[in-house]
C-alpha cells in the first residue's frame, strides 16, 4: 500500500485512535472447560449439544472461562454462551453444525433482514451478554449447501425445486408484520416458515471477540451482530458461497473493529446495517464507529457495503488498506437503500486499497435499491470521501444515482486511479461532487465531471 496522506486538524481520520482506544477485548477468566470431559466425541457422528451445553453451564457457575474443543469432528446443534465465556476452536478441531432444522427450536428473539422476531436459534448465539469470545485456529461449519439450508431460499441455482418449501411468502409475511407495528411477541416463525439462520450472533451484548477462526457455509449471513458495542472481529476467514452468505454485517452497533480478515462470500463481504423500514424506526439505533482494515476480499456483491437495510442511520465508517480481487466482486465500496428504507449515511471514508480485479462499480451510491423511490422517507447520503483507490476493471467507475430531492452531497474522490472500466460515470442528483488527481482510463479529472 502507498504511504497514508498526512493528517489535518480537521482530518475526519483523527476520530480514529479515539474510536480505537474504546475497542478493547474481553476480558476471559483463565480457566479451562474441555469439551470431551463433558462426554463429547470428536468423531463427526455423537451429537454433542448436550456437552456444549453442560460445560457452558459449569464454565458460568464458576464465573467465567474457556470452553476448549480439542482437534476432532464435533458434531453440534446451537451453541449458547453466556457471559463471561470464551469458545475456543483449537486447531484441527472443526465445530460442525446439524443441518435439521429442529435443533435450532426453541425459537429465540433474533433479527432477519433487519426485522425482529422470534424464530430459528442462530448457530452460535449470545443473548444480552457481557465478555463473549469465539477464538482459536479451528472451524466452524455450518454445513450450508444446496442439500441443506439453501434450498430454502427459492432460486434453483441452490438446489431449491418447484413445489417445494421455500422463505418468500414468511419473508413477505414479516416485513409486513414490521410494516405494521406487530408486537415482535407476536413475530413467531420457526417451524414451517423457512427462515433460515444465521451463523454467529451476539444479540444486545457488549465486549465480544471473534478472532482467528475459519467460518464456513453458513446458513445465511456468517458473522450477525445485532445491537451491540464493543466487537473486535480479527484474523477471520469466512469461506462461503450459499444465497445471502455475506461474511460479517454489524447491525446497529456501535464501535467495531474489523481487521486482518479473509472474504470470500456468496453475498456481500462486510455490509454494515441498522434496521428496515418501519420496524428499523422503531428500533431506531444506528450503525456507527466502524473501523475495517487490512482485509482482503474476494468473491461477493460488495467489499465494505453501508445497506440496504440501514434505516437506523450509518456513520462514521473507516475503511483503509484492503485488497480487492475477484471477477465475481462486484463493488469495492457500495451504499445501497430507497425511500422505503430512508436513513441517514455519513461519513463514510476509504483510504489506501487497491482493487486488482472487479466486475461491477468501484464505487457506487444507489438510491433505487429493490422497491427504489416509491415510499414516504427519503434517506439522506453524505460525506462520502475515497483517498488513494487505485482499481482495474469494472463497468462504472463511479456511479452515483440518487433523488433531485436528496442529491448524495459532499463526495470527495482524490488521488484515485481506475484502469480498465467500460464507463467512467454515471451520475444522477449530486451535490458538491469534487474530484482531484482522479484518472479514470488515462484520463485525469479535477473539480466536477459531467454527468
């Protein structure tokens, strides 16, 4: 990476150190809870959620510790933790989730496509918790594939046949409830309705660590924070190619640091949210504080997308030193919503990455996402800024299309190189659009291009 641009005073990236210097680990009680004492077997075939279940209890009663799974095959269904627990995948063990979706029952109180309600336990699940960690050089495979959890999701590509059971209709079927102001008591999915769940998630919990693991074949999204503070997500990769598999979607969060991490999705790589539509607004918490570095991303929709369902409001995101490079990536920075979805985006900032290979838009702002601008409340996207992004390939290089009502103000792109796109912009609806030392196709822009 090239070197980093001096800092002003009023520099948006001096918020940096402070959003970092809030970001500390959990803090783990140095005791240990092997998972084969408690009767588990590592032979890919004993069932052991009554082990994982039995040790995070001991590991609670004695106020805290590590539930350690040696190297082997451990066959589960949910993992709940508690306070104060570390789950530690050592190496060559491989966590391996049940894929009958009755050992997810109970329902537990959780959020689909921004939207609560009770239905399937997430994988791995932690429910207003303080001091959760998942660690360690194993695995966690969640058996995600065109046999299993996939098929659900109506497209044949994954395995889905006409006739049988499919998510649309209780999709459908929660967002009105949403729409509507249904008490979320009432939200209760599960058994017959085919929302799948997704891999990891900490719900209202504070202090969480997800460090060095390798994350396979979710369900759905692989890494699902929902209304939570304090989250360090470091030297993971996350492997998986399924419908909606995106890698780790902080939703409604606030101070998060991404870092050191390996993409390679079926849906977008990192996809910050908060919330969609009416029952995003009664909620109504913000993403925000968002720092993602040195992260290498592959396959997916998007590198680092704000969206779509961010009807809480995004700010304050930091993007720095990434490497972009796949045909089958089509973004490297994208915020996606419409005037069902409304909310406020700003200051969103990427520095210092290069994009090897792409397929879509560099960068892209889109305000006709889905259901485009047929509702009540208009979002608003500004202070947008991208620094030294040097990319190759691509259909737009930058792509802005927003409401002559609400323009996308105050976007900066500098010191930028886009080699090889088929269009250099589309713009519909800007404000304060300022472009220096940008060279797009051999051809250098400052000031504001034409549309």
């Amino acid at each position: 990476m090239q070197q980093q641009p001096s800092s002003s005073p009023s520099d948006p990236w001096d918020q940096v150190p402070a959003i970092l210097a809030r970001i500390q680990p959990p803090t783990i009680p140095a005791r240990d809870f092997r998972l084969d004492v408690f009767g588990a077997v590592g032979d890919g075939v004993k069932d052991c959620t009554e082990a994982f279940r039995a040790a995070i209890a001991a590991a609670s009663e004695a106020d805290g510790g590590r539930i350690v799974v040696p190297a082997g095959d451990w066959l589960t269904g949910p993992i709940h933790l508690r306070s104060n627990i570390e789950l530690h995948v050592a190496e060559g063990a491989t966590v391996r989730f049940r894929t009958d979706a009755e050992a997810y029952l109970p329902m537990v109180l959780t959020r689909w496509e921004g939207v609560e309600l009770y239905n399937y336990s997430p994988l791995i699940y932690a429910f207003e918790c303080e001091n959760v960690a998942i660690t360690g050089s194993g695995t966690l495979d969640g058996q995600g594939s065109n046999d299993t959890w996939w098929k659900w999701r109506d497209k044949v590509k994954f395995g889905w046949q006409p006739g049988t059971p499919q998510q649309k209709p209780a999709r459908l079927m929660l967002f009105i409830l949403g729409e509507h102001d249904v008490p979320v008591e009432a939200r209760r999915f599960g058994e017959g309705y085919w929302l799948r769940p997704n891999m990891i998630q900490p719900y209202r919990c504070r202090n969480i660590l997800i460090e060095g693991v390798t994350i396979r074949n979710s369900p759905m999204w692989h890494i699902h924070c929902v209304l939570s503070q304090n989250i360090t997500i470091r030297k993971v990769t996350v492997i998986g190619h399924g419908p909606e598999t995106d890698g780790a979607n902080p939703e409604s969060c606030r101070d998060v640091l991404i870092e050191d991490c390996y993409f390679d999705t079926g849906d977008d790589c990192i996809a910050i949210k908060s919330g969609r539509n009416g029952d995003g607004r009664r909620i109504n918490v913000p993403s925000e504080n968002i720092i993602v570095r040195n992260c290498v991303m592959r396959d997916g929709h998007g590198a680092i997308v704000i969206g779509s369902e961010l009807t809480g409001g995004v700010r304050n995101v930091f993007a720095e030193n990434l490497e972009m490079d796949s045909r089958n990536l089509d973004r490297a920075l994208r915020i996606k919503t419409n005037s069902h979805r409304g909310g406020l985006v700003e200051n969103i900032h990427m520095r210092n990455s290069v994009v090897k290979s792409l397929g879509g838009e560099v960068v892209q702002v889109n305000l006709d996402y889905e259901e485009g601008d047929t509702g009540k409340f208009t979002p608003i996207v500004r202070h947008i800024h991208v620094d030294n992004l040097v990319s190759q390939g691509g259909k737009i290089g930058l792509q802005l299309k927003a409401y002559e009502r609400s323009p996308v103000q105050d976007v900066r792109i500098t010191n930028c190189r886009f080699d090889g796109v088929e269009q250099p912009f589309e713009l519909r609806h800007t404000q304060d659009l300022h472009l220096a030392n940008v060279t797009i196709n051999g051809i250098t822009y400052n000031g504001e291009p034409e549309a």
